[in-house]
C-alpha cells in the first residue's frame, strides 16, 4: 500500500503534467518545472515535443523569474541548468537567446568572451593564449628511470663517483712516482702509472654504458584538469564553431561531465618510452597516487585502461586518472605520487585554483 505523502505526491505529478499538456494547442509551447533542485531543472516536455539541447526554456508566467538552458533531452522530458529561481509548478515557455542575458550571473560573465572572439580575431587569439597558458600552468613533467644502484644512490651517480675517485687516486701515484725519481720505463713508471689508469677509467665507463643499456627510461606528462580549464577548451571551442551562449553553458556541463570534472580530482596522463628497452606500466592503479593534505595516499576511483600496458621503445599512450574529490578548505597545492616506476618514484605538484 503506498503512504499517504507518497499519494499525494505522485497526485501532485500528475496534475502538473496534464496541466502542462492542456498548452499543447496553444500558439507558443509551454512547460511545467516539474523538479528543482539546487541549479537543475526538469520540465515536462521532451523529444516529442520538439526540445532540444541547447534550448532557453524562460521560466514564469507574467514576470520572468529564471531560464533553464536544456541540457539533457528524454521522450518527455528534459533538464537543464538553472539561471535565476525555479519551483515546481513555475510554468515555462521556449525563449530565446536575449531572454537569458538578465539571468547570467557573475560566474558567466567570462561567457560574453566567445560571442566576442565570435567577431574579433584578435579576441579570438587572446582566448586562445589564455587556454594555452592555464593548460601549461596545469601540467607537470617529470622522467623516470630503472634504479640498479642502492642505498639512496643510483647507479649513475655512484659510477661518476667512483671515476672521479679512481682519477683521483692515480694522479696522486703518478705525483708519488715522481717524487721518488722513479724511471721512466719498468712496472712502476709513470708512464705505466698513466695507461693503466686510463685503462681503468675505460673499464668503468664501459661498465656504466653497459648498465645504461639495462635501463628503462619513461618521460611522463600529467595535466590536472579541473572546471575553470575545461571551461575554458569549452570556450575555445565555442568560439571557433559559433556556438550560442545557451550552447556553450549546456556545453560547459556536458564537457565537465564528459571530463569527470564534476564527480572526481582528474589528471591526464601522457606516458613514452624513451629508452631502449620495453617498459612495462601496467596495474598503473597502483603507481599513482594521490596525496592527502596530511600526506595519506589515496588510489583512483577508475584509470583508462590503455594506461594499463607495456610500452615498447618510442611508444607513447595517453589516459585518464580519476581520483575522489579531497581537496580541504584552504588547501592551494594538490601532490600526485608515482610508485613502483621501474623502481624510481616521484612526485608531482598542481596549484589549485581558487
């Protein structure tokens, strides 16, 4: 048996569906806000009646009070982000792209940038350059090589340790030979003295290049995408294809959750091999992480899976990370930390914007 709220509630549905189709027949399509929660908006007209993404539905009946940008199409139904107060029984009616201006808020002022780059090439270019240098100001480098040396030194720095050593200690025998008068010919010339210590140097440098060949070598790129720079490829892109503010705004949101902005703390992620020898980068779950503000690493939600490979030389692959979202009020620097990298780690640090 259904409870009484219940009843009254799937009641209070229905009179408002039949209410909006009693405007069928009228000359201009009317809606009926059938859900408002915080700045989403569901009407009762979908596909059938024509909606479409991108649409301006105007909200009110005598006195606008919000429009909702459709962002999302069903049999009969839609929804979209709200601009403005919307609440269930507001009544609704297709508008246009001068019905939304008196909603846009602050947030949205940056959206007049691509109906002006729309015109100007020179808006256009700086539009351009402003993506440019967010998308740089978020990505971060860092190389990873195969550790063969231990004891917090790898094998490359202890090696040029040891040939600075060994020249070291030759040239103090040499000087030593000389002090003693010693001939110029036999075991303990300096002549003799000299070539073996260039054999030895030899010998050594040999071994490194041996251990060098015996490396793996992969650069990787991580970019930290967030909302303000998919924001901002969303303008870009408006701009270049004559989008609508109405399209853009409903783009926004489709690319921030096609982006996952909108659930998780995202990174892309572009790996290539860049040594001799293939790199094996699967189970790459366990090789990034991200870290707390009090330093506790925490494993994504979800990775790409052609991040999960090995990558032969001069291979290179790009992928998505997805992480919970953790950023702490107050906390400015997000840290990621790769483990398990041929047995190097790393880590890599992003400003969070405000």
């Amino acid at each position: 048996m259904i409870p009484v709220n219940k009843k009254l509630y799937v009641t209070v549905l229905v009179f408002l569906f039949c209410l909006g189709t009693c405007f069928a027949g009228a000359e201009q399509l009317k809606a009926v806000v059938l859900k408002s929660e915080g700045d989403q908006v569901v009407i009762n007209r979908g596909s059938e009646d024509g909606v479409q993404v991108g649409q301006t539905w105007v909200l009110g009946h005598s006195t606008k009070v919000g429009a909702v940008v459709i962002q999302e199409v069903r049999s009969h139904s839609a929804s979209g982000r709200l601009r403005g107060e919307a609440h269930v029984g507001t009544l609704a009616s297709l508008g246009n792209e001068a019905d939304i201006q008196q909603f846009l808020t602050d947030e949205d002022a940056k959206t007049q940038l691509v109906a002006s780059a729309q015109r100007d090439p020179a808006a256009l270019k700086r539009l351009r350059r402003q993506y440019k240098d967010a998308l740089e100001d978020s990505t971060e480098k860092r190389g990873f090589v195969t550790q063969i040396g231990g004891g917090g030194i790898n094998m490359q720095g202890a090696q040029l340790l040891n040939l600075g050593v060994e020249a070291y200690n030759y040239s103090r025998i040499v000087s030593l030979s000389n002090d003693l008068q010693l001939t110029n010919s036999g075991f303990f010339s300096p002549w003799w003295l000299a070539a073996s210590a260039a054999s030895s140097i030899g010998s050594s440098i040999q071994q490194r290049n041996m251990f060098e060949s015996q490396r793996v070598r992969v650069d990787v790129e991580v970019t930290h995408w967030d909302q303000e720079l998919t924001d901002l490829q969303t303008e870009v892109l408006a701009a270049e294809k004559g989008w609508s503010i109405s399209e853009t705004l409903a783009q926004k949101v489709s690319m921030a959750k096609a982006r996952g902005v909108d659930q998780y703390t995202v990174f892309e992620v572009v790996m290539k091999n860049v040594g001799k020898l293939p790199a094996p980068v699967g189970d790459f779950k366990y090789k990034m992480f991200l870290l707390s503000a009090e330093g506790r690493p925490i494993s994504a939600s979800r990775v790409d899976a052609v991040l999960d490979r090995t990558l032969q030389p001069g291979d290179e692959v790009r992928g998505m990370v997805y992480f919970p979202r953790i950023t702490a009020a107050g906390q400015d620097r997000l840290k990621v930390a790769f483990e398990q990298m041929f047995g190097d780690r790393g880590e890599l640090e992003f400003r969070v914007k405000d």
